[in-house]
C-alpha cells in the first residue's frame, strides 16, 4: 500500500513539475520516463546518505556535513 502512495505522490510530482517546465511526454514514452526519473530520485537520495565515516573515500560527507579531504 505504501508503495502505491508513494508511486503515486511521484507521478503526480513528475506531472506536475514537466507540466509547468511546458514539457510534452508523450503518452507511449510516460512509463519509461516516469521509471528512469524514479530512479534518479533513488539515486539522488542515496547520494545524500551522511554516514560516511572518517576512513571513507574523499568526497563523501562525514557526520556533521564535513567532506572527506584527499589524503585523509
């Protein structure tokens, strides 16, 4: 049941925010396009995950927002 909500809040999302960019997605390229913005989002929020810690590689946020430097 969750799922659909949130299947749903996201095609709502993606319809409203292609509707006021005026951009046409035509109906037989909607499911895909709608898949691939869904996984963008995924991934997106998978990049915002700050519990990289001290020994992780540069460029991932440490607790507190701080990224990692090159070489330490």
């Amino acid at each position: 049941m969750a799922a659909d909500v949130t299947a749903a809040a996201t095609e709502a999302e993606f319809d409203a925010f292609t509707a006021r960019l005026g951009i046409d997605v035509p109906a037989d390229l909607k499911g895909g396009v709608l898949r691939g913005y869904q996984g963008l989002r995924a991934m997106a929020e998978l990049l915002r995950d700050t519990d990289a810690g001290p020994g992780d590689p540069p460029g991932h946020e440490r607790p507190g927002g701080k990224r990692g430097a090159p070489g330490g």
